[in-house]
C-alpha cells in the first residue's frame, strides 16, 4: 500500500477546495431543510469537516469548521437566512459543532500525520533494507558504491564514500567513519548536512550510522572472501605442484634404480677399464647417486605435504642415528674425512628414526656436494646448558651460504645459487626444516667466521624410560 | 657362487639387471614375472635363494612369500621400495630373510645374495670361533678378547653378541632381538636394545662413531657385519 500521502503543508488550492466543500455541502443541504431536520444537517456538515481534515489539513479544516457553522446557522437553522438562532438550544447545536469540528479537525489531521509519518518510516526502512540486500550480493568495490548511489538518489540526499584514509575530507561534510573491529576501513560522508530541520538531523544521523555499519560489514566481507580466495589458490597451486613431483618421481623410480644398478656393475666390472672409462664411470655412478637423492628428496617432500606422515617416536640415540646416515652416504664421503664428536652418555630421544635420518643425511649430503674434495666435514652431537635440548650439528669448509640468503635457505626451492653446477632442487633443507618443526624442534643456519657452512638442529629433551642394567 | 637362483620381479628392466649381476657371479638363474607363476617355478625347481620383490602386480609379495614359507626354507631376499619400512619389517616377520631396498647397487645386491648363501649352505660354524676387527670371540669358552686383551661384556651384551653373530650378514628386525635376547615381555621396549648395541660398539669397534660390524638398519632393526 503505497499511497504517498503529501507533506503536511498547506497549499493555496486546499484552503479554495475547503470553502468549496462548505458551500457544496450547504447548496446539497438546503433542499433538504424540511425531511431532515437541522440536527442532522449539522451532521452532514461535520462529516465534510472530517473528510477536509483527512485530505487538506488541519487549516483548511478549522477554516470549513467555522463556515459550516455559519453557513448553518445563516442557511439551515431558523430563522433563514438570520443569523440569531431563534430557539436557544441551537446556540448549543452550533457550538458543540464548531467544537467537535474543530477537534475532529485536530484528530484527523493528526491521524494524517502520524500515517504520512509512518510511511516514511516504512519507506526509510525500505530502504535501508534494500541497500543491505544489494551490499550483501555485491562482489566487488564498485557494486557498493553504486548500491550506495541507488540509496541515495533514491533518498534525495547527497553522500560520499571515501575507501581508505588517503583522501581528504570534502568541506563542510558530516563524516561517519567506517569501522570493523577497531581497522578503519574508510569514510562515509553526508554532503548535504544542513538541509532539513534539527529533528530532522537527528533521525538522519541515526539512519547515516546503521548505513556506515552495513558498508563496513560489506566491505569486511569483500576482504575476507578475497583473502580465502587467494589462500584456496595457493593451496590448491601447491597440491597440484606436489602431485606433479610425486607422479613424476614415481615414474622415475625405476629407470633410476636400473641407472644405479647399471653404472655400479659398470663401476665394479671384473675386467678393469681403460683409466678415462674407469673415471667415466665413476662420474656416471656419482651423479646416477645424486638424482638418486634428489628423487628421494621429493618423495619425501610430497609425503609430507600430503599430510598422510605421521611420526613413528621411538626412544632413540644419537649415535645410531648419525651412524646409519655416515653408512648410507659413504659413497659421497669418499672424498671428505669425516670428523665426528658424539657426547657421551647423551639422553635417549623421541623421534621417528626413519625421518631423521632423512635429515641427517640431507645435512651432510649438502657438506658433501658443497665442499670442496678432501675438505673435513664435522658432525657433532650434544645437550645445551639447559639441558632441554639435544643438537646435531654438521659443519663444512666450503664456500659457505651466501651472504643475506640465511634466513630464506629453509625455504622450498630455495638455492643457494641457483646457477650452481651442483645438482639440487632446492628441497634438501626445507624438508628438514619440516620434519624437525613436526619433532617440536628447530634448526639454524649460519656461516663459520673461518669459513664453510655450519646447519644445527635441535629436539626437546623428554623423559626415556629407565633400563635395567645388567652387571 | 654354484647356486641357483630364482628371481621374481615384474619390472623387465630391474630383473635384467639382477640377472645379468648374478649370472656374472656363476650363479644360474631362473626368472618369473607374477606371483602365480613364481610359485610354479619354485615349486617345480630346486633352488638356492630367492630374491622377491614386494611389489608384484598380480599377487601380494606378502601372500607369494607366505605360500613359499609354508612348505619352504629357502632363504628369501627382499626388494623393496623406499619409504616402506612397515612392508620390509613385516616380510621379515613372516619369515623373509633379508631385504635390499631400492634403488640399490650391485655391490650391496651381490654382498647380501653372498651372506645368504653361505649361512644356508654352511649350517653352522664348527669352531665357535669368531673374528671380526681386531676382536676374536670364543662362543665355546664363553670368551672375548680385543686385541690380545680380554673384554668383559654383561649376560646380555655376551647374548646379544651370539643372536647377531649367529645371523652374520642377515638383518634382524627389534622384534626378534628383543626376543630372543631379553624374552617376549620386552618386544616393544625397543630402546634397551639402542643402549646395549651402543655399549658393544663401545667396547667392540674400532670407531663407535662409525661402526662397520653392528650396523643399524633404521626403521627395521640391526645387521651384524664380520
């Protein structure tokens, strides 16, 4: 129902219309003088009133009120066309009319009001609904601002949104700052702040404040839905790029296993070879290890993405651990003494025995390929004085890591030099870094003041279960 | 090596590689290339040693090595893939003898095939006398000595010392040292075995740190190299 009922002003056509109405209804009643009588004329005239009042206005009401009353005491009531009554009780007649008229003029205006008031009200409210509707449904920035546009036009009124805090205030405006959770998103500004009256204002400024709040709210989300969109991209880049890694060295794993076996028989063949096919195929088998290890390395890597690892703790030594990985590389050690310095007596460690090794391996396969031939790499193991760590450290005399990287080197695909001779993807480290923050430790890079690279890691020390000693 | 030997692996080009690795040792070698028909060849010839790999595309590797080891004895050596330390620790549980992970070289391959062979061919070591290093051990005096001077090793060092000299060159996985050194209540308290290799690195060889006869093999257990 949306009958727009017009502001309560009086215009010069109503107060012509309510002396019009008087003299129609007077011209109706007087042919009627004689069946009716003048009490109910009077009514007649009362019910003119009402109608004024409901359509015109309060002025043009109280104006048909007093000439209903004269005309009825001029035309209707006898004497006719006297204006003293003849019978006294039609002094009553009259001024109870002229009263209820002008009451009833006063109640009816004011039920016009209130109604005309309500449906602007309904209409604001509309209104506003609207705009959160289209604030809720928009998908970028440019759709709130025309939604905030359609708002206002629809409104009459004059506003701007300032996104962000580096435009200035235009002058003279109303500013309603737009907040969520204590970050400033930005400014809404009312330009036309002095039109309408103080109470005006007043409902104004509470409506600008629910509008400021919904375009925070939208601009809120508008964020949000942008920063998991960029999060589920780089997850999903991520998932595809470890899927590709695993597909791709699982059908490496083959051919690799016949290139090392090939180029070890090669290496070990009974009839000896000439010297340059002798080091040909020393080189062969030594670079067939390499991507050997690399293919281990994102296997691993892809595992451990795929979150299906979970660490297999056992109670478990140092010196095994160290042990094992100085067997597995004795190939690559060849040509680099190894020096090793193991704390005696070192607490047992919780740790998954196969993922460690991983790393230990990793560390000293990194001092092996960076270091130049017969340089010593150190491996050492101890607790620190607070005696909540157990460290690992591996140290070597090469060229070290460059300058600024340090901190980025546990980085995935992150090399040293990425132009270097030396085979490597990048991977070695990070997938240490991993499987020993998955231990609840940490690791560290830094460059010896004499030279070489030196990568230490730490586990947290727990409580081993007792042994029974024997004699 | 005048042995015989069959090799069950579905990957043409792998099985050339141990064929031809074998071959060149003397060995005779006879190949299948499923599950079904390696339990035909083995059942129809009289071999030496097998070597299986796990992962066979008709049956399980397991089920294959189940069959053979129901009416078998044949020493059987483990190809597995890395990363599977579950399958290898299980296939030695069900009674394979050994394993090789890949990819691997032909050194280790034949190393392993040679330690197999010998233990099935030679049942036991008449003497009772061991040397490795520079240590000589007595198991009939019950005594150990290190360069001409006596060690004194605990019971269960000593016993730990027989387990894995009497598998030489053969894995044996925590499970089965536990067992049969300190007896089936203690074969989840992997850690005294850790501690007890440590002491008989200590006192046995020549470099704790890096030791060449008491061997770990992570994930699955010890190996005893002479």
């Amino acid at each position: 129902m949306n009958r727009s009922f017009p502001l309560p002003s009086a215009r010069a056509g109503a107060w012509a219309l309510a002396v019009l109405a008087s003299v129609a209804t007077a011209l109706v009643a007087v042919p009627l003088r004689g069946p009716l009588g003048p009490a109910n004329i009077a009514m007649l005239f009362l019910i003119v009133v009402f109608f004024v009042a409901l359509r015109l206005g309060r002025g043009p009401a109280v104006l048909t009120a007093g000439i209903n009353v004269v005309l009825l005491d001029y035309v209707i009531v006898p004497p006719h066309f006297g204006l003293i009554p003849a019978d006294v009780q039609y002094i009553v007649t009259l001024g109870v009319m002229l009263t209820v008229g002008l009451v009833t003029a006063h109640l009816a205006d004011g039920l016009r009001r209130q109604a005309a008031v309500a449906a602007g009200e309904e209409r604001e409210t509309r209104l506003l609904y609207e705009l959160a509707r289209e604030l809720a449904g928009s998908a970028n920035r440019d759709q709130i601002h025309a939604a905030l546009a359609s708002y206002s036009a629809k409104r009459g009124r004059r506003v701007a949104l300032h996104l962000g805090e580096d435009q200035p205030a235009p002058a003279g405006a109303l500013a309603y700052p737009l907040d969520a959770a204590g970050t400033p998103l930005g400014t809404l500004y009312l330009l036309d702040a002095d039109a309408g009256g103080r109470p005006a204002r007043q409902a104004e400024d509470v409506r600008l404040q629910a509008v400021a709040s919904l375009l925070a709210t939208a601009l809120e989300r508008l964020h949000y839905v942008r920063l998991a969109q960029d999060n589920e991209v780089e997850i999903a880049a991520e998932r595809l790029r470890n899927s590709v890694l695993a597909a791709v060295s699982h059908d490496l794993r083959t051919p690799m296993t016949v290139l090392i076996g090939l180029a070890d028989s090669l290496h070990l063949s009974r009839e000896p070879l000439p010297p340059a096919a002798a080091e040909t195929s020393l080189a062969l088998l030594r670079q067939a290890r390499a991507i050997g290890n690399l293919l281990n390395n994102v296997l691993d890597m892809a595992r451990l993405h795929s979150g299906k690892t979970r660490l297999r703790r056992e109670w478990q030594l140092f010196d095994d651990l160290i042990a094992a990985s100085l067997r597995l590389l004795k190939p690559q050690l060849a040509d680099h003494p190894v020096k090793v310095r193991l704390q005696p007596d070192l607490p047992l460690v919780e740790l998954d025995a196969v993922l460690m090794e991983r790393v230990v391996c990793n560390l000293i396969d990194n001092a092996a390929k960076y270091s130049p031939a017969g340089a010593p790499i150190e491996v050492g193991t101890y607790v620190d004085e607070a005696g909540s760590r157990a460290w690992i450290e591996v140290c070597d005399h090469g060229p070290g890591f460059p300058a600024g990287k340090l901190a980025r080197m546990f980085e995935l695909f992150e090399r040293g030099n990425p132009e270097s001779a030396v085979p490597g993807l990048g991977l070695g480290l990070a997938i240490c870094q991993r499987i020993v923050a998955a231990h609840g430790g940490g690791i560290e890079a830094r460059n010896r003041p004499e030279g070489g690279a030196c990568v230490k890691l730490w586990l947290p020390l727990g409580n081993p279960p007792p042994v029974d000693d024997d004699a | 090596m005048d042995v015989t030997v069959l090799v069950i692996e579905d990957e043409p080009q792998i099985l050339r590689l141990v064929k031809n690795a074998l071959e060149g040792e003397g060995c005779r070698v006879f190949t299948a290339a499923s599950g079904e028909r390696s339990l035909i060849e083995a059942g129809t010839r009289k071999v030496d040693l097998i070597v299986l790999d796990l992962g066979l595309p008709d049956m399980d590797g397991m089920e294959v090595l189940r069959h053979l080891r129901s009416w078998s004895h044949v020493p059987v050596l483990i190809l597995s893939a890395r990363g599977d330390e579950d399958d290898k620790v299980r296939a030695l549980d069900e009674g394979a003898d050994d394993y090789l992970a890949k990819p691997f070289g032909v050194a280790e391959l034949l190393a392993r095939v040679r330690a197999l062979v010998r233990r099935h061919v030679r049942h036991e070591d008449s003497s009772g006398r061991l040397a490795f290093g520079d240590v000589e051990a007595d198991f009939v005096r019950r005594t150990v000595s290190r360069g001409g001077e006596a060690v004194h090793l605990t019971k269960i060092e000593y016993r730990l010392l027989t387990v894995l000299a009497a598998n030489a060159g053969k894995v044996l996985t925590h499970r089965h040292l536990m067992r049969e050194v300190w007896g089936p209540a203690y074969v989840d308290s992997n850690h005294y075995l850790r501690i007890y290799v440590g002491r008989l690195r200590q006192k046995l060889e020549a470099d704790p740190a890096q030791p060449v006869h008491f061997l770990t093999e992570t994930g699955v257990g010890y190996r005893f190299q002479p």
